[in-house]
C-alpha cells in the first residue's frame, strides 16, 4: 500500500513536472521500421539517440502494475508474437522514487524490437504506439505514448470502396422526389379557409372568449362620436393583423 501510494504521487507529481519543464514534450524522438521475417510476420524496431541522456527504462518493468514499455496497435487482428525486448545491455540505477529499488535503464543510444503476426492481410502502413517510461534522478515520466506510421514490406492498400446504388458519377445531381410544385388555387383557397374556421375556432378558447365582450364593449362605448370608435376598431384589427403577419 505505501508503495501505490507512493507511486501515485510521484505519477502525479511527474506529469506536473512534465507540463512545466523545458522540451518534455520531445525530449526522446522514437523512430520506427519493420522487417518481414516470414509469412505475415514482421519485426518492429523503435530506435532512439537519446541525445539528451534521459534515463530510459528497459521493457517489462512492472511499477507495482504500470508497465515501464507497451506496443499499443490498432486492433486485434494483430498478434504480439514476440514482446518488446531491448537489443543491448543497459545499465542499473538504485531509483530514490521507489525507495532505493533497483532498475535497468538505457541513457544513450537505445533499441527495443517485437515481433507481431497479422491474422489477416497485412496493410501497406501499420498505425502502432509505444507507451515508454523515463526519468533521471527524482523526474519520472511513466507511459508517454509515441504513435507512429510503419511501412509494412508487401502490404496492400485498402481496396475497399463505398458503392451508392442509383448513383451515376457522370451525373450526380438527380432529382430526389423534393422539387418544389407551384400551389393551384383550389389549394391557397383551402389553406386560407382552414385558417379561417382555425381563427374562429380560437375565440371560443378559455383565454380569448372573456376578453370579447370587454373588447366590444370598449368600442361601442364611443356611440357619441362613431368617427372615433371606427377608427379605434380599425387600428386594433390592423395591428392584430400585422402582428400575426410578421410571426408568420
């Protein structure tokens, strides 16, 4: 328990210091190859200078259930055949973060190779990663990912296509049905005389049927002078019409 404790704050530490320090971003360039060494099985080299002397850690390292190197690949049709495994010998450093715990590290020049079997066909370019980790003396950098596009010797390209039933190359606009038709009149006539029977409909509606014998009476009132109430009634109709107009 103290060591994932432990851990856990070195992790977190560690990506602190990771977002904060100079060149952690690029601080191991990976560059990757295959060979083919049978019949779709391959070898995969990810090879680093490591100019800057990190502390790079060997593969299969387990850091209380953290693996120290993984080879992430696209999908399961590929099989790991061989795991990554470095091709020289490093050296061994006793880690202050894991309390005196000693390690194999590489801080020159470094090589890790694996060997993978597609099940099926082998493409022309294999999208991987690899998850590494790093450090030197109290900076630990676990599983930086590193993603990479592999030419694979004999590989195809996808041949697959996306065929579209109906659909000629030479004319690609068609008529889908949508083309808009002009509205006869016997049409307009009936949509107006629907919003008709509609507008009566609504004066017999809980919130406008009240408010018809105060409106009529609003007007009628002006029986001294009918100039004035005519005017009003219309004014009111002409505004009711012109707010439904522009709602609409």
């Amino acid at each position: 328990m103290k060591k994932i404790c432990l851990l856990s704050l070195w992790l977190i530490f560690g990506s602190l210091a990771q977002l904060f320090s100079q060149d952690s971003t690029n601080a191991v360039t990976w560059t990757a190859t295959s060979k083919k060494i049978g019949e779709n099985k391959y070898q995969l080299r990810f090879s680093t200078n490591n100019e800057k002397g990190w502390e790079i850690y060997a593969p299969n390292i387990d850091f209380d259930g953290l693996k120290s190197t993984e080879l992430i690949l696209p999908d399961s049709s590929i099989t790991i055949t061989q795991a990554l495994q470095a091709t020289n010998k490093g050296i061994t450093i006793q880690s202050n973060i894991f309390e005196g715990k000693s390690f194999e590290v590489y801080n020159g020049k470094t090589e890790f190779i694996a060997e993978i079997t597609f099940t099926s066909s082998v493409p022309a370019v294999l999208q991987s990663s690899l998850s590494f980790t790093y450090g030197k003396n109290d900076s630990f950098f676990p599983a930086e990912i590193t993603s990479f596009e592999i030419p694979m010797e004999g590989g195809k390209l996808s041949s697959s296509k996306i065929v579209i039933q109906g659909l000629n190359i030479d004319n690609p606009i068609q008529d889908c049905g949508t083309s808009e038709k002009r509205e006869d009149d016997s049409g307009m006539l009936k949509i107006f005389f629907l919003g008709f029977l509609g507008g009566l409909f609504a004066l017999l509606t809980p919130c406008v049927f009240p408010m018809v014998p105060l409106t009529v009476s609003f007007f009628t009132k002006h029986n001294d002078n009918k100039k004035k109430g005519k005017r009003l009634a219309t004014l009111y109709g002409l505004f009711i019409f012109l707010i439904y107009v522009s709602f609409s």
